[in-house]
C-alpha cells in the first residue's frame, strides 16, 4: 500500500499550476533554479520557494554546486504517485466490472422470461 502522507503532499505540492509547470519542464531533464524562473513573471525568490514545496514533498530533488541550485524530477515519487492511481483505478475497474455482470444478468432476465420446457 502506498504512503498516504507523501501521496498527500504531493498533490498539494502539484495543486498549484506554477508547481506543475516547474515539474513539467524538470520531466525534460535537470535544470537550475535560475533557468526554471525564466519563463515566469514572478521572482527567483518567489521560484526558489515553489521549488522547496516540490522538494519537501519529494517530487524533486536539488544539488546546490557553488552557486547553482540545479533541480532534477525524483522518480521514486512518480512511482508512489502512480501506484495510488493505480489502485484507485483498479477498484473502479473492479466495481464496474460487477456492476456490468448485474446489469447483464438483469437483462438476461428480462429479455428470456421463464421458458416453458419442451415435452
């Protein structure tokens, strides 16, 4: 079964469209803080803050050489992240599955009324 508690953080951490973004662009291949907030109207501050949320929840992980931040996406997160999605997916399969058997067999009933049996 999978943590609920990294699962939660990281859907919050990626509730927020800046946060996914961010993720999206780190999905491409590592890149530094400073080249992450390029494309955003907001500050290297504002950025380096969203890449913290994305880091404590797991989702990233960053090397600090010298002066560069540089962000890459942690896999083990997208594992945990897609096995809940999975067994969540998986139940609903289940449950339709059975929904459909009954309405099946409800059909089957209707449509064939008791036969009379043949002598």
């Amino acid at each position: 079964m999978v943590e609920h508690y990294s699962v939660d953080s990281s859907f919050r951490a990626l509730a927020d469209a800046t946060r996914r973004a961010i993720f999206e662009r780190l999905s491409l291949g590592p890149a530094s803080s400073s080249d992450l907030a390029k494309p955003f109207d907001i500050s290297l501050a504002a950025v380096v803050q969203h890449l913290q949320v994305l880091e404590s929840s797991g989702l990233i992980q960053s090397e600090k050489v010298g002066r560069v931040r540089t962000c890459r996406v942690n896999p083990n997160a997208l594992a945990q992240l897609s096995d809940w999605v999975a067994e969540r997916r998986s139940l609903v399969e289940r449950r339709l599955d059975r929904l459909g058997q009954l309405l099946d067999a409800e059909d089957e009933t209707h449509h064939h009324p008791n036969k009379r049996k043949e002598r």
